[in-house]
C-alpha cells in the first residue's frame, strides 16, 4: 500500500470519525435540553400541587373548626324540590290545599311550631272544618310534608349563616405567612410531590414575603440554612380575595448531575459507540500502516532475494558456459575445479533457501525442536569452532570467556548452534575496521546466557525496536554491501522463544552491540 493511497484514506477516516462524534454531541445536547425542559414542567406542575394542597388544607381546616365551634349537624337533610322553595323568607311557609270534588281552596301556614288555615271562598268556617275532617288523611299527609320541608329551610338557613361567618373569615384572613404555610408542612408537601414526580434529587427551598420581597423562611436539603438564588416560585393562596404575593421558591443545585444521571444509558452507549469506532479507526490504520511496512520488508526481501542467488548464480552460469568451450573440457583439472565452483555455488543457494523454510516451518509448528541433554559450554565452542574460516576471511579476533561451571540443559543442539552462528555472522558483517568479537557465557538468575558483542557502528533505539522483525535489515543507503535476507536475527528469537527463553540487546549508535540469548533452568 503506497504513501499516496494511504494519506487519502486517514483523512477520510478522521473526517468521518470527527462528523459522527459531532452528530452524537448535537444529540446529545439536544436530549439534555429537552429533559431539563421535561426537568422544569415538572418542577412548575409539583409547585402547582403543592399551592393548591396547601390551600385546600386550609380551606378544610378552617371549614372544620367552624361546624364543630357551631355543633352543626354534619349529616345530609332531607332534600328540598325546588318549588317547595317560594320565596326568600323561608321560615313562613305557605301551602295551599284544594279539597277534592270540591271548588274550596285552603290556605294552611306553618310557622315555627304553629299551624293555621283559612279559606279565600266566602263559605262557613264550620263548612270549611267539616270539609277538612272529611278529607283528614289528605291534610294530615300535606301537614307532614310541610313539616319536613319547613324542618330543612331552618337547616338551610343556618348553613347559609355558618357559610356567612366562613366567607367573613377568609375575607379577613390574617397576613402571619409563616402560621398559613408552617415550613415543615410546606417542605413535607413539597418533597412528596417532588419525589411523586420521580424528582429525586437535593433541592432548596425558601418562603418569600410578598409585600418587602424579604425571604421568611429558607433551607437546603440538609437542613442548613443556605443563600441560594430561586429558580422555581409559584404564589401562595392565590384564591384569596387580596392576594398577598408571597411566594414559594424551589432551587437546584444538582440540577444538571440529575439530568445527566437520567440520560446515563444514552451517554454510556454513546461513549461506547464512539470508542468502539475510534478503536476500529486506530485498529484499521495500524493494520494498514503494518501491511505497508510489510509491502515495504517484502520488497526488500525480493531485491535482498534477488541480490543473494544474483552471485552464485552467475557463477554457475559462467563455470557451465566454461565447461562448453573446448579448452576447458579438455583440460581435467580445470573441469574438477569449475565442478566444485558450481557444487560450491549450489550449497550456497541452498543453504539460502533451506534457512528461509526452516524460520517458516518453526514459525508455523510444521516442525519443532528436538531436545536433549547437552553440555551448553561445548555448543558455544562448537559453533565458534566451525566459524573459523568466516573469521579468518574478515581478519577478526576472537576473545571467548567460558562460565567455570558446566550446564547441562535439555536443549535442542543444532537450532541453537545455528542461532549462535547467526550472531557471529552479523558481528563479522558489521563489525568496523579490525573486527572484535567477544563470546561470553554465565549464569545469571538462573539464566544461562551466551553473549556475543561486536565494535559495530552499533544501533540506534529506533533499530533496536525492529531488529528482531523478520526481514529486518540495518539500513545501508544503495550499497549492498552486506549479504543476507533480514531472516538471522528474527530466527535467534525464534529459537530461543521456543527454549521458553528470550533475546535481547544492548547497543548505542557508533559503540558497538551485545546480543543476549537467555535460556532458563532450574538450580538444584
């Protein structure tokens, strides 16, 4: 994946990644907005309640004090039709009675306990008696009823006379704030409407006089007194007939951790929705950015590929072109001498290619390593021993400093003499003027360690952090000067990884490098 291609895609992404964490914040915001506004109708609805609770109570209360003070009967009267009500002087009442097949009419009046009766006709009194006894059932019932109904207008006028003394004493209602709305009754009404609401949160209340505007009465959710600036207030009594003007004040200074604790589900899943993307946005790039690094070490590889069976392929080309002339073919110990040129050339490429199988193969468990006992001292001297030409080619001196003490480990002999060996290759390919390697072991915490160090150009934090990736290869500019696929070192951790051990190195730029190779054991 090229540099060109790359760039495009990051910004896109960012850009993406930034309009989404926008949009979420729009909404977010916009949800908060709106719960503080369902936050505030509720708050306005739990006041609304509470002036209208705390006037209702006393409306009842004093309701209650007046018909016990007065011993009003309490239970229902009679009812009362309307046109059993003549007129606004209920307590004369007039009733006429017609005498059946008769064109006699009879006034009766009761009044109080008394009744009497008289005709409108121009007839005898004696008549107008006799006529009643002869019909004596239907007065005695007209007398009854009138009775009742004159029995209900006396009641009637004393709750007329009761709602009178009521409506004189809300008329004339006292201004004492504080006795009409007591603080613990108003807190009281006030909590339980707040929390009816599902409002539950600390909150400030305060009772503030109508007329100077001076706060009466105030208290936090603590019940410390507290200076707070009101957020919510509704009058109370408004139903009075001269309105005082004083107010109950609701303040909340959790306001906005209460809205936030309310939308917890939206900002958790937000949050996660946002993480979940930057997390595949920063997973996705580094994959790329990892699949160009690798496009880049596979293109070494090939040029690194391509340089290695460069050489020795050319070799056998021109000693099998040398063997076609007649010159050659004719001359014996030329031919053995080309022979052993090409057979020489051959071992090389394939040593080249079994190397990059065998670190594929132990990568991939296809294969793995046989263990046995092994004396680690005598591996270490085996490996600088079959070395010696390579040392002798590059001139290089060889200082070896053996731990006194022989250790045995289960250890399998040939991959780790082929680590070793590709240590000492690298020191002999990086070392400087007049190589000098220094091959030592010892046991540390209970670690057996084989160091090899060099007088390299040594290497920079940037190389240290890398040298141990396959394909990995010291940066030389355009001179390939130096042999190899990128393949030794990564193969030195492998092997020692698959000891259960591990690899290291200590090197600064321009001073030389050490490698560590540390395979653990347990001291008896």
């Amino acid at each position: 994946m090229s540099r060109k291609f790359l760039q495009p895609v990051i910004i896109l992404f960012v850009i993406a990644i930034l309009a989404i964490m926008a949009l979420q914040a729009y909404w977010i915001r916009a949800s908060f907005l709106e719960s503080g506004k369902a936050f505030d109708r509720s708050v306005s609805e739990s006041l609304a309640e509470v002036v209208r609770k705390l006037e209702k109570q006393e409306t009842s209360s004093i309701v209650r004090h007046r018909i016990l003070s007065n011993g009003f009967n309490t239970h229902p009267a009679k009812p009362i039709l309307p046109d059993e009500l003549p007129g606004p002087a209920p307590r004369v009442f007039h009733r006429e009675i017609r005498i059946e097949n008769e064109d006699t009419l009879i006034n009766v009046s009761h009044n109080n306990d008394h009744i009497t009766w008289s005709s409108d006709q121009s007839l005898e009194n004696k008549i107008i008696i006799k006529r009643i006894e002869a019909d004596r059932s239907k007065v005695q019932h007209e007398m009854k009823h009138l009775r009742d109904v004159s029995d209900s207008i006396i009641n009637s006028s004393k709750k007329a006379g009761l709602i009178e003394e009521i409506l004189s004493e809300f008329t004339f209602m006292g201004d004492d704030i504080l006795k009409r709305a007591e603080p613990e009754l108003l807190d009281s009404i006030c909590n339980a409407e707040l929390d009816s609401r599902g409002l539950y949160l600390p909150y400030n209340i305060a009772l503030v006089s109508g007329l100077d505007k001076d706060t009466l009465f105030k208290r936090g959710d603590s019940g410390e007194n507290i200076d707070t600036s009101p957020v919510f207030s509704a009058v109370l009594f408004p139903s009075d007939f001269n309105p005082a003007g004083d107010m109950i004040a609701l303040s909340f200074p959790d306001k906005k951790n209460f809205i936030y604790h309310e939308m917890r589900f939206n900002l958790i899943s937000s949050a996660a929705i946002t993480l979940l993307l930057l997390f595949s946005f920063m997973y996705t790039i580094q994959v790329m950015l990892k699949q160009r690094k690798l496009d880049e070490l596979k293109n070494d590889f090939i040029n690194n590929l391509a340089h290695e069976f460069k050489t020795p392929v050319s070799t056998i080309l021109i000693a099998s072109e040398a063997l076609g002339t007649e010159e050659v073919s004719s001359n014996k110990s030329r031919v053995v001498q080309l022979a052993n040129i090409i057979k020489h050339e051959n071992d090389r490429v394939s040593e080249q290619i079994e190397r990059v199988l065998d670190l594929n193969r132990l990568e991939s468990g296809s294969i793995g390593i046989l263990k046995a006992e092994y004396d680690l001292n005598r591996i270490v001297q085996n490996a600088i021993e079959s070395f010696t030409l390579q040392f002798e080619k590059v001139k290089a001196e060889i200082i070896t400093d053996y731990c006194t003490r022989s250790i045995v480990l289960n250890v399998d002999a040939l991959h780790l003499s082929n680590a070793i060996m590709n240590l000492l290759d690298n020191a002999c390919k990086y070392g400087g003027q007049g190589v000098k390697i220094h091959v030592r072991t010892l046991v540390e915490n209970s670690n057996y360690i084989i160091r090899v160090s060099d007088n390299g150009t040594g290497l920079n934090s940037e190389m240290k952090k890398k040298i141990f990736d396959k394909f990995f290869r010291v940066p030389t500019g355009n001179i390939h000067n130096v042999k190899g696929f990128g393949l030794g070192l990564s193969y030195v951790k492998t092997i020692a990884e698959l000891h259960e051990g591990s690899v290291a190195v200590d090197s600064n730029d321009g001073g030389g490098s050490t490698f560590s190779i540390l395979i653990p054991f347990i001291e008896s």
